[in-house]
C-alpha cells in the first residue's frame, strides 16, 4: 500500500519530478551548516545522515562500543538540525552522489524519492534477516514506507503521532482538570489558567519555527480537526478559507497569549526543553518527547499526564510520522549499511537502550514487540498506551472532514510540499511574532498554494 496518492497523467509526474530535482538543488545552496561526514571510504565504513532529535544523538554514543564492536563496521555520523538535515539529504539523494550510505528520512520523502530512483529497496535483505522480524514492524508504519511500486523503501527508527503533555502536579495544584479527550478550546482555556502558575512557567508551548515539519505540522492537525484543508479534492487552495484561518487564528492567538518566549523561533527542541526545564504546564507535540520527558534524568519525570490530540470536528486529530533509515541507491556498501539499518532498528537496540540507558528512552512506536515487553511497558506506562493508540488512529487518508487530493496528516503528500510548506511557515511564523497579521499571511499562502494547484487540476 502506497501512503500518498498522487495526481496521474504524465504532466503530473514530470512536474513532481522536476519540483523535487528543483527544489533540492535550491535548498543545496543553503544547507552548509554542521559539516560533512569522514571517514576512509572503505568497506567496513558507512557514512550516516541523520537529524539531531535526542534517540539518534543517543545511537550516535552507542554504536561504536556496540555495532562496531561487534560487525566491525565503522559509522561516520553527520548530525544535523531537522530543516538544515532536510536539505542537505535532499542535496546528496538528488544527485546521487553517495556520500552518505544511510539518511534519516520520513514518511514524507519515501513515495518521492522511491518514484525518482534515489532509494534502495529493502524488501530482499529484510525477508533474509530473519531476527530483525520485519512482520513485527507496526503496520501503519510499514505502509507509509513502502511505496506505489508496493517495495519497503526505509525502516523505522522510531514512530510518532502527536498527542498533549501536561503537568499533573501543577494541574492539581492549581484546580485544573485536563479532558481524557480534550478540545482546543479547553486546552486553551486551560493554558490561560495555568499561566504563571510557577515562577516563569507558560501555559503551553506550541512550534511556532519556520519550516514545513515545525510550525506547520502542530497547526495543520488544528486545521484538519477544525474543518480546514490545504487542498479540495479537486485542488482548489484553501489557506483562505473561513475554516483554515479560524484554526491559524486560533493558533496564533493561544502561543502569543500563553506560550513560550521567543515562540517563532521555538521548534521541537526548544518546547522539549522549556517543558523537561518546568517553564511550561502543556505542550503539545510528536509522542516521540514523552521518552525524554520520563528519562531517569529527567527533572520531571512522573509529574507528566499524557492525552490524546485536541479534536474539535475530528474524532482523532494525531499526526503519524516516522524517522527512518533510508539507503541511497548510489552506496556502494549496502551490505554494510543494511547491517546497520537492522542493528539500529532492531530489537537488539531497543533491549540495548532499555539496559543501559533506561526503557522509557527506547526509540519506540515501531514495533508491536516493545508493546509486550514488560520492562518497557512498566517504565513507560504514562504513555506506552496513549502512544500506540494514537498511531493506530491517524489516518493518513482521510484525516479531515473533507475528501483530500492527497494523503496526509500534517503534511500534503506531493513534492512541491517542501517548498510550499516551508513558505507558508514562514508567513506563520511571522504572524506569531507580530509582523503581520493571520489575514495578511494566509492571503499571502494562499497565492502560493494556488500556484502549486493550477499544475494539479
């Protein structure tokens, strides 16, 4: 099963081709930032691209006491933010130049990169590495990586979908009572009264930094749950719609009264950090956080609630992302690199992480296995559950109130998305900090995104 359908006919597909060859060679220009990988080039070295999300920062210090200590095979890792990591695998996948074996990508990227002949398939090695168990992968992850050709493209280091964190203790200290299914205007109910409710804390953090997988990817669930889309299905843009600018409106709004300092410029790093530094009472975000939130050094450990996405039209609103090790179709080492694909995404690792680091920092949401294994189950019982039942609930196809052109939940799944998304984010990010107003940005989104659809309808 394909995770993005797509527009047919051969303009469609010789548009979406030459956006995505376009687009990475724009972005190349502006992807210098964190360095290149080393290393002799021989056969026992793989060359790893990856965003610097804490699970992969973790990998990083494990695998030469681990991986290569046992298979010998030597990783060079290049370790980057998750917009400048974006370009700069788009940069090198593009163009084939296979200086990286392995990249973290996501969902989003495998059905174009597939199309385009930049991916190795792992449907072979998969089938005769019996102990990496790929039946155990979780199926809503293995279907957003395989692509229209029905071959698995990448495997998942770890899964997500999105759902609110909170701070139990200040809740009840406060009087404040959060939902088992909350609503947007309940969260934002709640996040006015638990401002200031400690010394320099927020009501809640919300992304609010540029870029297509930052600030749009929170605000496209709210336009999702609160009757917006993108896209008609027959691509009419609709970042002006009554319904797209009541959910930016809403959005904008609730992080400029109650959210973190600095909010245009707060990513998924920065509102991890102000909620494990207790500057914030909620935050809402990718599942993936609640491991750090709950790690043996996690200053709030314990004092987190976890429920699920706010709805409002919806009856679930999550998004359903993966990061995952996808190899060039240019490396000349795919043994090496699939050895290392298996190791980093096996149960080995995750049994590694549990012994050594603590369950609840297992990279989880990918396999039904960890969702049996009783240590993880007792170090994570905050969020194991919440967790699974959110990704078993995004649906990629169908994650409105309207029919879509294509799949997708925080994200539209054509190519030209990289550019429109991260457009349009800049816009957003604009209004949180105060340079313009909703009105003016959405207007100014709007005219992007009916370029983008004149050469779909």
């Amino acid at each position: 099963m394909s995770a993005t359908r797509r527009p047919h006919g051969p303009r469609a597909r010789l548009h979406a081709l030459t956006a995505v060859t376009a687009a990475a060679a724009l972005l190349a220009g502006c992807a210098g930032a964190g360095g290149t990988a080393t290393g002799d080039g021989g056969g026992d070295t793989v060359n790893v691209l990856m965003v610097n999300n804490p699970p992969m920062v973790q990998l990083q210090k494990l695998t030469a006491a681990n991986f290569t200590k046992e298979t010998g095979i030597k990783v060079n890792f290049t370790v980057l933010p998750e917009n400048d990591v974006r370009d700069k695998i788009s940069q090198d996948f593009s163009n084939q130049a296979g200086q990286y074996d392995i990249a973290t990508i996501s969902n989003y990227e495998v059905p174009f990169y597939a199309k385009n002949g930049w991916l190795h398939p792992l449907d072979e090695y998969a089938a005769k590495d019996k102990a990496f168990d790929q039946g155990d992968i979780l199926k809503p992850l293995s279907d957003s990586l395989t692509a229209a050709d029905g071959k698995l493209y990448a495997e998942p280091f770890y899964g997500e979908s999105s759902f609110l964190m909170y701070r139990k203790d200040v809740f009840a200290a406060k009087g404040l009572k959060m939902p088992a299914k909350p609503s947007w205007q309940q969260v934002a109910d709640l996040a006015a009264k638990a401002d200031g409710a400690e010394k320099g804390m927020k009501g809640i953090c919300l992304r609010g930094l540029p870029g297509w997988g930052e600030v749009m990817a929170p605000l496209t669930t709210v336009v999702n749950t609160m009757g917006g889309t993108w896209f008609t299905k027959d691509w009419k843009a609709r970042l002006n719609s009554p319904e797209f600018t009541r959910a930016t409106e809403f959005y904008v709004k609730l992080v400029r009264e109650h959210g973190e300092a600095g909010a245009a410029q707060a990513g998924y790093a920065e509102c991890l950090n102000n909620m494990t530094q207790g500057k914030t009472a909620m935050w809402y975000d990718a599942t993936a956080g609640a491991g750090s939130l709950e790690a043996k050094d996690s200053p709030v450990k314990g004092k987190i609630g976890y429920v699920p996405a706010p709805v409002e039209k919806t009856e679930s609103s999550g998004w359903l992302y993966t990061w995952a090790w996808g190899m060039q179709k240019a490396s000349k080492k795919t043994d090496s690199a699939w050895k290392f694909i298996s190791w980093a995404s096996g149960k080995e690792y995750e049994e590694l992480v549990g012994k050594e680091v603590g369950w609840a920092d297992v990279p989880a949401g990918k396999r039904t296995s960890t969702y049996a294994n009783p240590e993880y189950v007792k170090s994570a019982s905050a969020f194991a559950d919440v967790t699974r039942q959110a990704i078993a609930a995004a649906d990629p196809e169908n994650p409105g109130v309207q029919p879509r052109p294509a799949a997708g939940i925080q994200f539209v799944g054509i190519p030209e998305f990289t550019d429109l998304g991260t457009k349009v984010s800049q816009e957003i990010s604009a209004a949180i900090a105060g340079r313009k107003s909703v009105p003016e940005a959405l207007a100014a989104s709007q005219k992007l995104a009916e370029k983008v659809a004149e050469e779909y309808r």
